[in-house]
C-alpha cells in the first residue's frame, strides 16, 4: 500500500502500519481522561493493541477505497517516535457532495502550542487539492474553546447549532457546526468525482459503470506549498488511527453510491505520472457471486436477509421459506448486501519491494413499507393461512399445515410450483412442525421492483434452511453468508475451512493472487461441504448506519429505501436498521463471513451455526508471501534536472529502522528540541497561502 507523507515545519502527517499498533495503544491510555470530555464511549479492547492493529489495517483499506483519509501527527525530527495525534478526513461523500467530516486529537504534552493548527494548515490543502472536496464539516462541544479556537483560526464558518447533537461523556451534548469550503473545487463529474480524480471502479461483471464514470489518470499532482509547507514524498514511518475528535464514532465512511463502481482498489493499473512518484504495492479486493444472505442473531430475535435475484417473467417468481411461529415481513435495500461486501472483503496485498526513497518534493498517494391488512386464521381444508399482506412489490402469505400433501396442493393451486422432487423436501419441514411463508410479486410489478426480504422470529435460530435453498439448484451452489451476532460464530454440521496465508502466492504479470484458486481447492477437497470462513471481527453498527445514512440523505431513491416516489427512505432505513440490531450488545457484536459452493448432495441438511470456540478474529487482510512473475524495477524519479533510481521500502526505511522501532534517542511525548522549539505555527496566514497557490494551479489547468 502506498503512503501519504506530509510535512510541516515542526510535524510529519502519515497514515499508520498495523505493526507499529503498540505506540498508538500508548496514545489511547495515556490520553483516556484527558481525551473522555470530548469523546463517546469507546468499544471494548480499545486501549488494547490488537484493537489498533485492525484499526490502522481498516484505515488503509478505507483511504484505498476513498472512504476516508486518517493521518497520524508525529514530531518531523522523531517520525519513529511516539504519536502526537490524529487527524481524521472521515465520511468521504462524493456526487454532488464532494465533501467529508473532519475530526482530530492531540496529546495532552502538546496542548497550547499551535501543534493541531499546524498540522491542520497541513493536511487541508490535500484534501482540496488532491483528493478534490468541496467542504469540510467539523462540529465541537461548545464548552471546547480550544477547538472552537482552532475552527476559526483556520477559517471555519459556524452554520448552525445542534441540540443533543452527540452522546459524549455520560450525557447528550450539543455541537456548534462549522464548515470550511474550497470554492475552487472542481465540478463532479456525471461519475461523481472531480474531473482530475479518478473514480473508484468496479469490475464490469460485476456491475457495468458508464464510461463517464470510469476511472482516469489522475494527472501529475502538484505542488501545494514550498519551503516549510511542504509535502514530502518519503518512505513509510508508520501511524494511522480511530477516528477522534467530536464526532468519533458516530462519523464513519463514506456512502455507497451504487452508480459508482464499489471495488476501488481492485487491480487498478496505476498510471507512472499520476502522483510524481508512484510505488510499487498491488492489492487484490475479492468480489463475491452466488446467493447472499445475511443472519442476524440474538436471543430477542433472527432475522434472515435474502438478496434475492431473478431473471424472467415476473408472474413466474415464486419464493418459499420454511420459518418457525408467525414472522413479521420487511424489505431491506442492496446497498446494505454491497455495504457488508465492501466492508468483509478479502484484501490480499503483494510482498513489499525494497527500493531506496526520492529526495524530492511532493505528494504522493495511492495509486419496509407495508401496506394491506393481517390475514389472521382462515382454514383452507387443512392449510391455515396465519398471516397475508402486501410488502412493498410482495404479495406475502404465512401458512401452516400438519398435511404435507394439502399443503403442496395450495402453493401449487395458488401459482407455486413444487414438483414431484421438492415434494419431500416440502414434507420433512412440515413433521418438523416448521410453517411456511411463500412471496410471489404484486400483479404489475416487474423483476427491477424486487428488494432483498428480511424475516424475523422470535428468539434464536442459528440454522439456514438448506434443504430448501436445494429446491430447483443445480450441482454446485454458491452462497455467501454473513452472522451478525455477539461474538465470532462457526459452523456446527458443516466443515469451516480457514484459507493458509502462506500458501498465498502474487503474481506479479497478472497483479492478482491465488487466494480464488486455494478457494476453490479447499471447496473440492471438503466434497463441497465446506464453508470458508474469510472474515471474523468486531462490528461496528454506527459505521454501517453511517454508510447507509450519508447514501439516504445524498440519493434517497438509489438507495433502496426509499418508496416509488423518492420518499420515506430516511425511515425505512431507520426500521431496517432498529430489525438488524435489536437485542445486540454494540460493544459486542461481531460480523463473521463465510463463502461456500455446496453440492446438491450436501444440501440435504440445513446449515447449524453456534458461537465458535475460538473467539479470536480471523483477518480478512493478507500479504501473499511467495512470488511469481517478472518483479517490477524499482521506479526512476526525476528531481531537479537529475535523474534518481529508486523506489519505496515500506516496511524497513531507508535508513534501516523498522517501524515500531525506535532510533536513536526519544524524548516521549509532546518534548521537542531546540529545533522544534519555534513557538506556534504561522496557522491560517499559511492555510490561504497554500490554497492561494492551489487555486492558481486550477486556474492554470
């Protein structure tokens, strides 16, 4: 993965390595009551350095995928030494939009000195400059002046006041919102992302992205400031971080834009002259096909979401799901099956090469209504019909039957088709004492109106109905399935199989891994009974609310939610969201994905999951370590005339220190040397200078 650099006078800003997690753990004690006044309730394992390796992984993949930009200040004369701060570019919104939230944090040592506005005055003109945003948002408690101090000296206008804006401390506060924005920002194009920047993309099969849209070269990135606002391209000196500051964990990343390409990072040829310096570091984002559902499970309630996907005459859809009790009905949106994809997905990253640094300047970055009335009883010969109603573009019914010959007369009278085959299928359910609810779509509604269907009953079920997913399969059904519940989960009845990271091999012709192929191998060697289980770790509710919030309130009617007319998105969302976490601990629930392609032979059980026995996570970032192809030469810069052979050794630095490391002496904390000793930073004066010379780049291109 490539790095942003970025220096200031007295600060180096950087996004954070996983390994270097023990010095931001430091960070996190050593700030806790200095930090609680202005902060929410942290999840559990937050001081811990487990926690902050996952959280520096999670901020690469979100800078990869333009999510966010989270940086790390450290003293420019001690880049090995310890963390200062944060500073969090979050919620990164494109479309019409272009704009993020900014939140940040600073050590209590360094307190009083200018540290945040300098490295602030830093980092904006990136964010305006390179990454192209139109508006930053930045809201504070009103009792932190400091902070409110900082706002203005920057240029932050307040727009607004909001009343028990966030729950900080024990207790609702309210929050002064301010925004600064850059009126030279370029116009988005009809993909959403300024002309000069190029737009996440996604693979074709996947998901056809209008040329538009597509991604383009970047372009040569200039030059935002010389002499001591510099942004210095250098090798990787560790950082990263949680998103700190006054809205923490309530801002999270940015919303899907589904007419967006979603798979960001995935296989992106980078062009040589888009960042005056590229660097070698590929990565691989895996992409998911089959059958998808998602299992919500707690002891209140499961709730079971299907994406269902159909092709041909929309009075031929039928869809039939063996349940227990009564089950209450809801839609849910694709946006949350693409939302859980981005956010599990396997990254796998090629092996670092170890190439020496350019000396010169620059920036471098990497490359549910419901309508209709409750049926109640009505016997029809000995089927019942416990519940009917329209959902959405579903006419719904709930039936139940001790009779598993009347029960397939009724759905075959009544337009489902069951055949002689399903017919024991439809039997064994019905000794189990199971009920049924079977979907069919309202007459005139067509296959683009379907929705993906959630279904909840009380108490927990941890089992998938996979004897009827059997119904109408072929020999080979792939299916991706995600648990959402408190703690990590494991298959019962079926083989879980976790993929050897060290038989992960790049190659480096074709930019991809065989991360699908030792997939497919451990599928056939378990008889394609096997599930593997690719992702298992703490899951944050607020950041899934986030997403989905930020792609409501920008294109309610692409999101899902929202009814044929453009409206109620905002409260769908809120029910779908209320459905998904009811009777969940947020500090304790955990997301676990697994991905099978199971033979017809094997459908003959359904699947039994339970709380796995091994509660550690399973990382759904891996580094192949074995290599195979032509090794890229280390790039050649060009800097003042001379020409320079080099390149980028991220995890051992030029000059041979490791990150986490320290060299030399440190002198801990905010303390600095002589040299750092120069009293505040210039703060806003530099600001609308480095945007002044911004501007006039624009202006010029």
């Amino acid at each position: 993965m490539d790095v942003p650099v970025i220096e200031t006078e007295r600060l180096l800003l950087t996004l954070g390595a996983p390994e270097t997690a023990a010095r931001y753990a430091s960070f996190a004690i050593e700030n806790e009551e200095h930090l609680a006044r202005w902060e929410p309730l942290r999840p559990e394992g937050y001081f811990s350095e487990a926690y902050w390796y996952r959280r520096l992984e999670r901020n690469r993949d979100e800078l990869a995928r333009d999510f966010s930009f989270r940086l790390s200040v450290f003293r420019r004369s001690d880049p090995e030494g310890p963390v200062l701060g944060h500073v969090n570019f979050s919620q990164i919104v494109r479309g019409a939009a272009q704009s993020c939230s900014l939140g940040y944090s600073l050590d209590r040592r360094c307190v009083g000195r200018g540290m945040m506005t300098e490295a602030l005055a830093g980092a904006i003109p990136v964010v305006f400059g390179q990454l192209g945003l139109h508006r930053i948002q930045a809201n504070y408690i009103p009792t932190n002046e400091r902070s409110g101090r900082v706002l203005r000296q920057l240029g932050f206008v307040v727009e607004g006041y909001a009343r028990d804006y966030l729950f900080i401390g024990g207790e609702w506060r309210d929050h002064i919102l301010t925004s600064l924005t850059n009126t030279d920002a370029p116009a988005p194009t009809c993909g959403g992302h300024p002309a000069e920047r190029s737009a996440p993309r996604e693979p074709d099969a996947v998901r056809p992205v209008p040329p538009c849209a597509r991604g383009t070269s970047r372009g040569e990135a200039s030059k935002l400031q010389e002499g001591s606002h510099r942004h210095v391209a250098r090798r990787m000196l560790g950082g990263g971080e949680q998103n700190f500051g006054e809205e923490a964990t309530m801002r999270t990343a940015r919303a899907l834009i589904l007419t967006m390409g979603l798979g960001a990072a995935a296989l992106q040829a980078r062009d040589a002259t888009a960042c005056g310096g590229c660097f070698v570091g590929e990565t691989e984002v895996t992409q998911i096909t089959g059958e998808k559902m998602l299992l919500a499970l707690s002891q209140q309630q499961t709730t079971l979401y299907d994406q269902i996907t159909y092709s041909g005459s929309p009075s031929s859809f039928a869809w039939v799901l063996p349940i227990k009790g009564v089950a209450t009905v809801g839609l849910s949106s694709d946006a949350l099956f693409q939302n859980l994809n981005q956010d599990t997905a396997v990254t796998i990253s090629a092996p670092q090469l170890n190439c020496a640094g350019p000396s010169c300047g620059g920036l471098a970055f990497a490359g549910s209504n419901s309508t209709g009335a409750g049926g109640g009883s009505a016997p029809v010969g000995s089927v019942t019909v416990i519940a009917q109603q329209v959902v959405g573009p579903y006419e719904t019914v709930q039936l139940q039957s001790t009779d598993p010959t009347a029960l397939t007369d009724w759905l075959t009278s009544h337009g489902y088709n069951i055949s002689a085959s399903d017919a024991p299928v439809v039997a064994a359910y019905v000794s189990e004492g199971f009920n049924f609810l079977a979907l069919k779509l309202v007459p005139g509604e067509g296959v683009s109106s379907m929705q993906p269907v959630r279904v909840t009953t009380a108490g927990a079920s941890p089992s998938l109905p996979l004897r009827m997913v059997a119904v109408g399969t072929g020999a080979l059904t792939p299916i991706n399935l995600w648990v959402l519940a408190e703690g990590r989960y494991d298959t019962v009845n079926f083989p879980s199989i976790l993929i050897d990271p060290t038989k992960l091999v790049w190659d480096w012709d074709s930019q991809s891994s065989n991360y699908s192929t030792l997939k497919q191998d451990a599928f056939t060697s378990s008889n394609n009974a096997g599930w593997v289980v690719e992702d298992a770790e703490p899951f944050s509710m607020y950041q899934l609310q986030g997403q989905l919030s930020e792609l409501v309130a920008t294109d309610p009617t692409t999101s899902g939610y929202a009814d044929a007319m453009g409206n109620g998105a905002a409260a769908a969302l809120a029910d779908d969201m209320t459905t998904l976490f009811a009777g969940l601990d947020p500090s304790s629930t955990w997301i676990t994905r697994f991905e099978g392609l199971i033979s017809h032979a094997s459908l003959n059980a359904d699947l039994q999951i339970a709380a796995a026995s091994d509660q550690s996570q399973v990382s759904r970032y891996l580094t192949a370590t074995q290599t195979t192809g032509t090794t890229p030469a280390c790039p050649v810069y060009t800097c003042g005339g001379s020409t320079v052979s080099g390149g980028w050794n991220f995890w051992n630095g030029g000059g041979g220190s490791t990150p986490g490391t320290t060299t030399g002496t440190s002198n801990g904390g905010c303390a600095m040397t002589s040299r750092d000793s120069s009293g505040p930073f210039f703060g806003a004066a530099a600001l609308l200078a480095a945007l002044a010379f911004a501007r006039r780049r624009n202006r010029r291109a």
